[in-house]
C-alpha cells in the first residue's frame, strides 16, 4: 500500500545491534568475569524504557540521566537508538521522550491476559460482522497512526493492513480523531507543518483542516473519503481510557463503494457504539 510507512517486518524484526553506537566496547568495560553489571548496555536501555513507562509521561534526557546516575551523553545515545527502532518516541517540540509504538506492540505480545486489544477483539468481531468490513484499532505518535489491530472484513474487497502500519495524522480518519480529541499541541503542531498529499483528496489546507476537526468534536466520528488511497474510505470513533485521555481509535476501514462518502447512519451508529463499548471495558465512564 503506497503512501504508509508499512513496517509489518520491522515489528516482528529483532533489533539491529549496530544502532546502539560502540555497544560493544561499553559491554566488555561493563562486564566483570561471567556477572553482567546492572550499568550494561542492554540493562540501561531496559531501565529508561522503564522509567518512561513508571511516569506515563514525557521525559527528558537530564532527567532520565540523573534519574539513572548515568552521563547524558550515554543516556541521548540509547534514546537514540530505541527512537531509531520506534521503541521510544521524541516530542520535536519539547525534545523529550516517552514509550513509543514498538514497545506497545511488544507488550501486546508479553501480556495476554488483560491488554486492550484483547478486551477489543470481542467487540471489534461483532462490528465486523454487523458491516462486513476490516475493523482497525489504531494509537497515535506526534506525527502518525500506528495499527495496532486488524480484523479481517467479510467484503469482496480485502483490504491489507498490518500491524504497525503507519499513516500521517491529517490523512486518515483515524488521525482526525486524534487531532479532534487528543493532545492541543499535537494539533497545533500539525496545523502549523506541510500537509502533504497522498491523492488529490487529502486536505491539504491548514483552515480546511481546522474547520474538519471542529465538525468531528461535533459529531463524535471522523471519515476520510479516498484522502490516504482512492478507493479506500475508513470511518473512525475515539476510544477513551479510565482517565478521560484519548487512548486511540477503532475504524472500519473498506472500499468506497461500501462506505461511501456519505455513509449509511446505521454504519456510523455502529461503529460508535463499538467504540463506547471498549471504552467501558477500559474503565471510561465508570463513577470513582
């Protein structure tokens, strides 16, 4: 699929050891006889994942350093390897880093019992099979939509997604979504950068974009009819978590001639519903 940043095989890739610069140099001054010291390469990028997972929130390198009694300048470089492999983020505003797509998406993996994926899958079967078409749970970067989930629709139109795929913001649906309910900065950053066309349907202008993301507040839902790829149309509703925060979207995603530019209401109705529903099941609505 032209246009995305389909990484399906670097999801599931291991690392590559040349992105950590002279690993292997502060591996052997680090290790003493057959005991691997607690200050290895390998445990250091381990306990700033871990620090930026304990603090839910954005961090920056002299933080992170002092939290760990390390030198910044070894703490940038593990930064920078684990953004350059997507398993941290950097905010290009702030400079600051926090948990990025590649960590979920291991996650995911490692905890099978309670994460939201698996508590979506119910819901997002019934959708599917209530429209026919491919049902998506997406989270969000800066700049992006990662998929996070794909069910396979029932139409004679499949259309391919994998895990990790990545679409800019101002093209999909689902970033609609987040640009409309999440985070101000990330809109006012957006709005203020290049939009650029993946078809002649993206909107590309800066008003008519703002004017898109007020009337998706309205309603609740967002569409993006052929704006990543002709053909393709998806229709996208948040999905909140426990504290109010938009955790990311669930969309149904199929060729245009099922969802139409003007989609049917009982679509919409549907997809909402789905996406209230795993919203409950993360805790959003429930009194204290």
């Amino acid at each position: 699929m032209k246009g995305s940043k389909d990484t399906p095989n670097d999801v599931i890739r291991r690392p590559r050891a040349a992105a950590v610069p002279s690993a292997a140099g502060d591996e052997r001054a680090e290790q003493g006889g057959d005991e691997i010291n607690t200050s290895s390469t390998s445990v250091i990028s381990l306990r700033i994942l871990e620090l930026l997972a304990e603090r839910n929130a954005e961090c920056g390198v002299t933080h992170l350093a002092e939290a760990l009694g390390v030198p910044k300048a070894r703490v940038h470089r593990h930064l920078t390897a684990l953004r350059q492999e997507g398993y941290v983020v950097q905010n290009p505003r702030t400079s600051r880093y926090r948990i990025g797509w590649r960590l979920f998406l291991l996650g995911q993996k490692l905890v099978k019992q309670f994460d939201v994926v698996g508590l979506a899958r119910p819901v997002m079967e019934e959708l599917r099979d209530a429209v026919g078409q491919t049902i998506v749970i997406s989270s969000f970067t800066e700049t992006d939509v990662v998929v996070l989930d794909v069910m396979r629709g029932r139409s004679p139109l499949e259309i391919l997604l994998h895990p990790g795929t990545q679409f800019k913001l101002h093209s999909v649906a689902q970033g609609k979504i987040a640009l409309a309910f999440g985070a101000k900065e990330r809109r006012d950053a957006v709005l203020e950068g290049p939009l650029d066309a993946c078809t002649p349907h993206t909107i590309t202008d800066a008003m008519r974009l703002s004017h898109e993301l007020a009337l998706v507040r309205e309603r609740g839902w967002a569409d993006a009819p052929e704006e990543v790829f002709l053909g393709v149309n998806a229709l996208a509703a948040p999905i909140v978590q426990d504290d109010g925060t938009l955790f990311g979207t669930l969309a149904i995603v199929g060729s245009i001639h099922y969802l139409p530019a003007h989609p049917n209401p009982q679509t919409v109705a549907a997809l909402t519903d789905a996406a209230r529903r795993i919203s409950r099941l993360l805790g959003s609505g429930r009194s204290n």
